[in-house]
C-alpha cells in the first residue's frame, strides 16, 4: 500500500487522562504509565509515576501536537506488570490516541498482567539450545536457539536458514517480552505444509541489556554483534545442521532495531545473506546515517530481496519508511520484484502486529520470483 503520511501541524491540544485502578496494587508497589512522549516516560516502564487518590483515581494532562499519536500503558514498573484495561484483551495492546482535537481519555485498569496466567503453547517442531558462546568483542555472553520443523532431514535436501534477532520473542508466549511471542513455529509450519515457502530452520538470536547497541552496525557493539553471527553462530549452524550455505538460502530477520541491523547485515554480508525481512524498522534512530551511506553505497540488488513494513500508529518509523522505500526504488530494487513494502493501517509497535506480518514477509523472501 501506498499510503502518504500527514504531518503533524503545530497546533497543540490538550489531552486530560482520567485514571482508575479497580484492582489490588501489591504492597508496597506503584503504578506508572508510559508511552512514546517525554510527559509519559519515553517507553521506560518505570515511567510517569501515577498520584493515585485513596479512591485509586489519578488525572492530569499532556500537551500533544494535532494530527499526532499518542501510545501508553499502565504498569507497575515492567513490561510483566503491564496493566489490564479489558479482560478479553490479555496480554494488553497499547492503548492509543489519534489527536485531532481536545480530548477527555478515561480507562479503567482491571488487572495485571503478572497476575494473569500466560501459557506457553506447545512448541511444533523442535527446538534446540545452542552451547554458550564467546561473543567476541560483545559484554553479554550467550547462546542460541534454533528451531527445527517437523520436516528437518538430516539427510535430505539442504534447509534455508532464517537469523532471527531478540530470539527470546520467537517460539514461546512465556518466555516472550510482555508474554506475547511472534508465533514463529506455527507460521513457518503452515508455510512449509503449503508449499509457500521451502524447508527452512530458525535461529533465534537473544537479546541483552546492551540491545540498542548492538543492533545498530553503525556501533562498536554492533559491529561485533554482526562479526558474532557471521563468524561465530553461522559456522556452528552450518556445521550441526543440514543447511544451505547459498546466500540466496539465508535470511536475517527483525523488527525495530533488529530490523535495521538486518537490513544493514544485507548489504555488509552479502557473502552471506541475500534476504532481510525488516519489520518496523528504525531507520530515524540512525539520525539519517543509514539515508547517507545507502545513497553513497555501491551496493547494487542483484540478487538480494528485501521486505520492508512499517505501522500506521509508530509514526517515526512509518516516515522514515515511506523515505527508505523512495530512495530503494532509486537506486535499483524494483517492486514487486526483488523488494517489497507493506504499510498497515491502525497498526501499533508490538509483537502481535509483527506476528500478523510474518507471513508476508516469509513468503516475499522464499517464494517464488515475478519476473
């Protein structure tokens, strides 16, 4: 879809929030929302610290500017703790305002996440952990975890790979951030028993502390992160499994952060990967570097292919798509061919929206080429 983005005007309204927390908060606790402005603690969990009133109410107002979005959420201090706004939606979305005039925001938290309890379905295939390993150049150690459909032959033809960042977010709801995963194994599954896409196995690469460094080639800790999967987790992949080594049978895979270091890997490595599915990615974090060395770059397709998505309510990162997409066609990858975008309306930065477009991505990737 080709959508253009609106702009925001400078003129400033005036959002009231209305808090009312009708459930317990544990002793000795505190409630906070958090959100994509300064006034509501920039996505830090432990962000705005609520003033609740005996009766458990809280208001106050923020200044927002007209034709902008507003995301937040209530949480007790982390992303497990998120608050429950409506019982049929567990684990929460992000509750969302399009501002177009002075508006009155009333929500009522009936629970919590921690609270609740969140099933980590079974897993189709199999999964297996990785040893430890060295991490050269990186502060936090770690393994991998790789996935294997049910159709894995040891012996049979070579499986595709996909290099999957924040590995922790893949397989498992439980495990996953805020307990909502990308449902990897059943999308890959299905794809497989159709015929869409070819074998193919899942390496989940974790996340740490150091995530925004490190998903960012322009970094030192980037760079040794990229050098780590090039040099230390592709090689122990390629020697355990029976995997193609064609770059045209790899693919890096990631969202926000992550898929900008996948995009970033595509053309560093194109020895070895010519596929990056890149969902929601932050380009703006890079203060227009990434718009620079692409422009400058003589990178070239060939045979390189590249999903590209960005949300609706993520505004940054919808921009900064509309700009990335104009400057790809510019410079060589062509539509439909060996590129594809897609822009989703009302779509908010989370997992669950991720999960509902991997499927475009895996089968742009893997599927067969328009000529």
């Amino acid at each position: 879809m080709n959508i253009q983005h609106n702009a925001p005007t400078d003129t400033i309204c005036k959002i009231h929030f209305d808090f009312s927390i009708k459930t317990e908060i544990p002793k000795g606790e505190n409630v906070y929302i958090t959100g994509n402005l300064p006034e509501l603690g920039s996505w830090n969990p432990v962000g705005r610290k609520l003033e609740l009133q005996k009766d458990g109410t809280c208001s106050f107002e923020v200044p927002a500017r007209k034709g902008s979005i507003i995301e937040y959420k209530i949480t007790r201090g982390s992303w497990k703790t998120q608050g429950i706004y409506d019982s049929n939606i567990v684990p929460p979305d992000n509750l969302v305002i399009k501002v177009g005039k002075e508006r009155n925001m009333h929500v009522e938290i009936v629970g919590w996440l921690d609270q609740r309890q969140i099933d980590s379905d079974p897993v189709i295939g199999r999964l297996v952990d990785s040893p430890e390993f060295a991490c050269h150049g990186l502060a936090h150690k770690r393994p991998v975890q790789v996935w294997l459909p049910e159709t894995y032959d040891e012996s049979g033809e070579p499986a595709a790979v996909i290099y999957m960042h924040d590995g922790q977010n893949l397989f498992e709801p439980g495990k996953a951030f805020a307990g909502v995963d990308w449902k990897v194994d059943e999308t890959a599954t299905r794809l497989i028993r159709s015929g869409e896409i070819p074998d193919c196995i899942v390496v989940g690469i974790p996340n740490s502390p150091a995530r925004m460094q490190e998903l960012n080639l322009f970094t030192n800790e980037g760079k040794a992160y990229a050098e780590f999967i090039v040099n230390e987790v592709k090689p122990w992949v390629e020697k355990n499994f029976n995997v193609s080594k064609q770059p045209g049978d790899n693919a890096v895979i990631g969202s926000s952060m992550g898929g900008l270091i996948s995009f970033q890997m595509l053309y560093a490595y194109e020895h070895c990967f010519s596929l990056a599915g890149c969902l929601s990615t932050a380009f703006q974090k890079t203060n227009g570097q990434i718009f620079n060395q692409f422009s400058r770059n003589c990178f070239k397709p060939l045979e390189a292919r590249l999903y590209l998505d960005a949300g609706e309510f993520e505004p940054p990162i919808a921009r900064a798509y509309f700009d990335m997409m104009k400057l790809l066609k510019e410079n060589g990858f062509i539509e439909g061919h060996n590129l594809m975008g897609y822009y989703e309306e009302k779509a908010t930065h989370c997992e669950a929206r991720w999960a509902a477009r991997l499927p475009l991505a895996l089968k742009f990737l893997f599927g067969k080429k328009i000529i």
